[in-house]
C-alpha cells in the first residue's frame, strides 16, 4: 500500500510542505529528501519501501537522523531539494 502524501489547497486546512532555498534550483518545496554532510549519499523519507530510504544510520556509519529519544545534537542530515536528489541519484 502506498502512502499518500497530501498538500495544502487553497480550501485546505493542513499546512503546505516547508520551503528550501537551493542554490541550483531556487526556492523549491521540501518533499523529504536528504543528503549526508558527511558522504554526501542522498536519501528520501516519504517511503519506506522504495530504494534510498533514510535509516537511523548512513551507509558511511555516521548518525544520519537524529535520536529523538536521547535528543542527539550530532547527525548528519540536512534537506536537499527534489531536483538535486534525482540529480545525485542518476
């Protein structure tokens, strides 16, 4: 099953995705997609299932997202647009 992700309309009540400021592509939509400071692997966090999903961990051993139980400060994640990850990714 497939997850839906569902953004604000102008009759709509929920919020509308956060913005991103790239350098590459201006001002664009946040639609979950990471890179790792450290390696620069991308990853995204709309589905669990497809390919490059983010776990806890990267791929190079670094803390990629944060623990929220222990309120880690030290992670490696930070947004990347969407047209950057496709980019990276290709």
């Amino acid at each position: 099953m497939r997850a839906l992700r569902v953004y604000a309309t102008e009759s709509s009540t929920c919020d509308p995705p956060p913005r991103l400021r790239c350098a590459s592509h201006g001002e664009t939509p946040w639609l979950g997609h990471l890179v790792c400071s450290v390696c620069n692997r991308t990853w995204q966090t709309l589905a669990p299932a497809a390919p490059r999903y983010a776990l806890a961990d990267c791929a190079c051993g670094e803390r990629l997202l944060p623990d929220l139980a222990d309120h880690a400060r030290n992670f490696t994640a930070r947004p990347i647009c969407g047209s950057c990850f496709y980019v990276a990714g290709a």
